[in-house]
C-alpha cells in the first residue's frame, strides 16, 4: 500500500469495542472510519477461521487445539458466549471492499488456500490485489506468497530488533516491516525507508503513542481503537 497519509489498520476489527476478529469487530471498525481491517486466519482441514490463537480457550466456551478438535466443534465455539468464529470468506463477505484487508496468516502451509481465495475474488470481479496485504511473522508462508503471487503486498512481522535492522527482509521480497511499538527507533524506520520498506506499528492504542509513531513519519498504524488513532492522526498528530 502506498498512503498519501498515515493509514489506520483495525486490529482484528475494532477490538477495543467488540471481541477480537469477529465480523461485530469489523463492522465496528468499518464504522469508525477504518482504512484497513487488519484479521487473523489459521487454516484448519481446508477451512479458512478468522482467530488468532492457535487453540480455543482463551476466546471461546470451547477448548483444544483447533488441530485437534472436530470443525463442528470449532464452529459450534462461541466468543463471548455469543459470536461463531467466522471463516475469511465470511468475512471478506461482510467487508465488501468497504475497506482494505491486511490478513495475519497464523498457521503454516495457510498462505496458498488464502491465495486461493482471494483470486476467486478478483476473479468474480469487485475485488482487486491492491485490496490486500498478506502478513505474517512465518517467513517461510511470506516466501510462499510471493512465489505464488507476487502482485499481493506481503508483510513481515516481527517482535524485536534485528541485527542489520531491515536488511533481513530484503530475501522475503516483501513490501513492508510490521514492528512492535515497543522496538520501533527513527534509525529503523529510516533503515526501512532507504530499503524501499513502508513501516507499520502495532498495536498503538495511546494518544502519546498514535502522535509518536506518527511524527516518526511511518505508513500505519494497527490500532484497537480506529477512530481515535484517526482523530489524532487527521489533527496533525503527522507531522
């Protein structure tokens, strides 16, 4: 993606208003204006779940490892007590282009059947590659993606400062460094701008922090909270 200004990404919809990844969360975010919805998939058989963790406790009235447990049992799983757990196809139905889409592959061997889906979508019309971003702290999936269609954006994610800062993502072919707030520095965006890396920051949730990273001048912000981050973004938080 190449923004005009800083763009503001929903994690996992608008989180800090309703559960996690559900399409409540993306409606919510869509509502507040978001640029991006920003969702989490792990691939279970050959189904697509929108959920970040890799087994069903922590969010839902259910338990296991999503691997481990039947697909009736993850779709009979409630968050919150009240929401399924949708599927991408799901939810990319309830978006509906009304925002751009940056999709989190969590599990491995995801990236193609991601893949897959989204050309069906472009394929049916409506839909374009410049929709999507694909991301992932899994290199080997970013690797995939890239081999298998290299006209999506892909991202890398990372928790940390790596040694040579953005040099190590210069192999993946990707398009953008997604860091934790906690080790963002000028020097790394600086470093990821002369390598030709746009810089998005997750999850900036604080007034302070949305107008630091904005002035660090990076391209996005993941945020909980949508609408405030594009409140203080639109007031100049940018410089």
């Amino acid at each position: 993606m190449k923004p005009r200004r800083v763009q503001i990404i929903a994690h996992q919809g608008a989180s800090g208003h309703a559960p996690e990844n559900t399409l409540a969360a993306f409606e919510e975010a869509i509502a507040q204006g978001t640029d991006w919805i920003e969702l989490d998939v792990q691939r279970v058989e050959d189904e697509l779940f929108v959920i970040h963790d890799y087994r069903l406790e922590r969010i839902t009235d259910m338990s296991g490892a999503l691997n481990t447990v039947p697909l009736a049992t993850i779709r009979q799983a409630r968050i919150a007590g009240r929401y399924p757990i949708a599927t991408l196809r799901e939810a990319l139905a309830l978006i509906n282009r009304r925002c751009r889409v940056n999709i989190e592959i969590k599990s491995p061997a995801t990236a193609l059947p991601v893949i897959n889906l989204v050309e069906e979508l472009i394929a049916r019309g409506g839909w374009s590659y410049s929709d999507f971003m694909l991301s992932s702290f899994n290199q080997y999936e970013l690797l995939t993606a890239h081999r298998i269609q290299p006209q999506l954006a892909t991202g890398v994610i990372i928790y940390g400062l790596p040694y040579g800062l953005a040099e190590f993502a210069r192999p993946l072919g990707v398009g953008a460094l997604v860091e934790c707030i906690e080790f963002i520095s000028p020097e790394l965006v600086e470093n990821a701008h002369a390598a030709g890396l746009e810089v998005l920051v997750y999850t900036v949730n604080y007034p302070d922090d949305i107008e630091r990273m904005a002035d660090l001048g990076v391209e996005g912000l993941v945020t909980n909270y949508p609408a405030r981050a594009k409140k203080i973004v639109s007031k100049g938080g940018s410089k």
